[in-house]
C-alpha cells in the first residue's frame, strides 16, 4: 500500500449508501490511510451532505436505499451545485453496461467487491494520484534541522520567499518526531549540533521506513572532504557549506526535490501495477456473480488441501450444495431472480466460512466448501448451521420476498481416495439429500 500521509490530511471523503456492516471496514481503512471519512446511510442523507460540502470524492454504494447507485451519481452529475464532485462506485457484480454508462456520465472509477481493505485504499490512492481528481499542486514541504537561530531565519526568509513550506527544529533530540508529524519533502540538516550531530540523525531518518525517502541535504561550515564522503555514506544526497548564497540552495534543492518526485512517480506506478497484477489474479479465479472462487480455483485448492491433510495425517472434509428448485426461479421470476438467489447464497456462504476453508461456487446451481482439518460430524454442524441461516434469509425482489433453501451432501477424504472420487462421494450425499425431501444435510455413506 502506497503511504501518502502528508498529501491525504485534506483530502475529505464521502461514503455515500452504504449499510452500516459495509462502511466500517471501508471507512476504518480509508481513515488509518490518512483520508478524512464522512457517511451517509441513503441518498437523502448524501445528497444534503454533497449539497453542503466540499467533498474531494464521494464514493456511493452500487446498492443505495431507495435507487440504484448510478441513478444516484447521475442525479448528482444532473444537479448545478454537485455536477463536478468526482464520483466512485463499489460494485458488487461486473456489467460492462453500468460501467459504460457510468463513464459517460462521469464517473471516475468503479472499485468492485469484493476487495481487501487494502485494495480499497489503493484504488482511492490511484484516483487521486493519477490526475483523476484535480488537485492544487503541492506546495513542497521543507524541514530545516539547525541549532543557529540566524541560520533558522535565513531559512524561514529564503523559502517562505519563494512559495516553500518551511519549519525550522532547533534541538536534534526532538526532530525525528517531527519529522513523523510534519513528513517532509526535504530535510536541510545542520552537520554539528549538541545532543546528536546530524550524521547520527541522518542515519536514523534513513534507517526508518517511515522516512527513508526523505531527501537531506547535509549543511556544515567544515570544508573537509571526509565530512562529504561521511555525509554521503550516512544517506544524505548533497552536500552544502556555509556560508552558502541564496541561488545555490535553490538550485539544489529543486534538483533533489525533482529527483524525488520522480522517484515517487515510479515507486507508486510500480505499487499500482502490482495491484493491478494481484487485481487481476483475484479476478481470475473469483465467480463473477457471487464473488466466491470459480470451478477452477477450487480443484486446485481441493488439490493441495489433500496434499497438506495427507502430510500431516489430519482429516479433511468436502461438501457440496445447490439450490433447490432453482429452475423455478428462473422460469417463475426471469434470470435476474436467479442472479440475486445465487448472490445472496453466495453472501451467506461467505459468513458461514472459516479462515481455513475455501468456499466456490461449482456450477450452476452448485456450490463447495473444502474444510481443512475438519472431521465429517464438525462438516455436518457447519453445514446444518447454513442450511438454517439460508432457510430463514428473505429476500426482497422487487414487490415480492424471494425464499430459497438448499440441498447438502458431506464426503470426508480417507487419505487414499482421488479428489474426482472425493467429489463423486459428496455429489452422492446431495442426491440424497434431494432424495429424501430437499433442504437437509445427508453424510456421504
């Protein structure tokens, strides 16, 4: 994850729709990155806020109460006062007609769930640092570390002169908390002061991920070429001997400051494509629609997971579900009633597993979850405790509220047995689960 604390201490944001068990974990993430993080439940609520604020980006839930999330951003694209606020959506299934829509009315992003806490802060950072979002250029931050009170003023007089921002740490023994507070640019470093010379600070600064990309420029009245080779060796990247005249400090500081900058451009671009890369991994082996793992992850994993139990001799259970009666949804209430039955099957799913096991949807109708280190009476409570919390779920569609159950089959691996005769094991279960009146867990025999 990219740290840009100092640019983000401004930088207001919208949660705009979101359902309390949403907006937590987005907004606890956007808040320790340094984003300030405001919500509003409806589109009543954001819509008065947006009006009455100043936000740098709103990001609205694609599942807004009341309307959807793209008919909420496109009211507030319509509307005079809101027309340029910069505007996210989160959604929660992948349609290349919302995207499509949403950028031509002006959406800048679309962060789809689901996504790591740290996915969620990237995807902000990249907004914000790709030019999406327009933001004043910033004005470079200059910290200047010197015990000499004229020196100090000098300082102040030639930066604030010329558009810097400048604070001034007379006592080395306090920078280094400065520095974490203020997170400067560039640091112009007195060389020779009581209590910790600026060698020694430099080290630390350099020494600390939280700071070792802050540029020091080592400044010193001693002339000697060691005390240039020592302040290159301890990290700092010039060198500057006093007395030193107005142009020269200019000159080396927008260098390095450039020098920064660009390593900066290229450290993000390399961050941002490695999320891209890991985006674009997860996709690969995430369903679509439900967001749990596809067919394909899931005979992988089912692979290795039997490769683990078999050497550390630990048992490991597979089982295997689908909807009952799912044709009749389809045929009864169109395609997109069996959409939202399988994601709210598969958002069931997703808070009945454990850390330790993998949840994917097989096919169809079908879903799977392998269970590390689970004995086949523990898989059948699990997978009871499912059946009852999909039994008791509603869901609204429309003017009517959809109820669904499931069918269960539970197979336990012996240790010898092939991960196709392990499937075949559970899929039997199923049957008779289906068999024997639906919506029950049956063992495998």
């Amino acid at each position: 994850m990219i740290e840009r604390r100092g640019k983000k201490r401004h930088r207001s944001i919208l949660l705009a729709g979101f359902g309390q068990d949403k907006i937590h974990p987005l907004k606890n993430a956007l808040e320790a990155s340094g984003y300030k993080i405001s919500g509003a439940v409806n589109s009543r609520d954001a819509l008065k806020a947006v009006s009455e604020t100043n936000f740098d980006l709103v990001i609205v839930d694609e599942e807004t109460p009341e309307m959807p999330g793209i008919s909420f951003a496109a009211m507030l694209k319509a509307t005079q006062a809101t027309r340029n606020t910069p505007i996210a959506i989160v959604s929660y299934s992948y349609s290349e007609k919302i995207r499509e829509d949403g950028f031509k009315i002006g959406i800048i992003g679309f962060l789809h769930s689901p996504f790591t806490e740290g996915e969620a802060v990237d995807f902000v950072d990249s907004l914000f640092f790709s030019g999406k979002i327009n933001q004043s250029p910033e004005i470079p931050r200059i910290l200047a570390v010197e015990d000499s009170l004229l020196i100090c003023k000098m300082y102040k007089v030639i930066l604030a002169k010329h558009g810097y921002d400048i604070r001034v740490e007379q006592d080395p023994l306090k920078a280094e908390e400065v520095i974490k507070e203020y997170n400067p640019h560039l640091i112009l470093m007195d060389a020779n002061m009581p209590g910790m010379d600026g060698f020694e600070l430099t080290r630390r600064i350099k020494a600390d991920k939280k700071t070792e990309n802050i540029r020091v420029i080592m400044v010193t009245g001693d002339t000697k070429k060691q005390s240039a080779v020592k302040a290159l060796d301890y990290g700092a990247v010039d060198f500057l001997t006093k007395p030193f005249d107005e142009d020269g400090l200019l000159a080396r500081m927008r260098a390095h400051l450039n020098n920064k900058r660009l390593f900066d451009d290229l450290t993000r671009a390399y961050h941002e494509l490695r999320s891209l890369n890991d985006r674009l991994e997860l996709l690969s082996i995430t369903d679509g629609l439900t967001g749990l793992f596809n067919h394909r992850y899931f005979h992988e994993e089912l692979n290795l997971e039997m490769e683990r139990a078999l050497s550390a001799k630990k048992p490991l259970s597979l089982t295997l579900f689908d909807i009952d009666h799912f044709k009749k949804f389809n045929d009864t209430h169109g395609h997109k009633a069996g959409d939202a039955v399988l994601q709210a099957v598969g958002d069931a799913i997703k808070k009945s597993v454990g850390d330790d096991e993998t949840a994917a949807r097989y096919g169809g109708e079908e879903f799977a979850i392998i269970m590390p280190g689970v004995q086949v009476g523990k898989a059948m409570e699990s997978a009871e405790r499912l059946r009852r919390a999909i039994e008791v779920t509603e869901l609204p569609y429309g003017d009517m509220i959809l109820k669904v159950t499931v069918s269960i089959g539970v197979a336990m691996w012996d240790g010898k047995l092939s991960d196709h005769r392990l499937i075949e094991l559970a899929d039997k279960a199923l049957y008779e689960s289906k068999k024997g009146g639906r919506n029950r867990v049956t063992a495998a025999a």
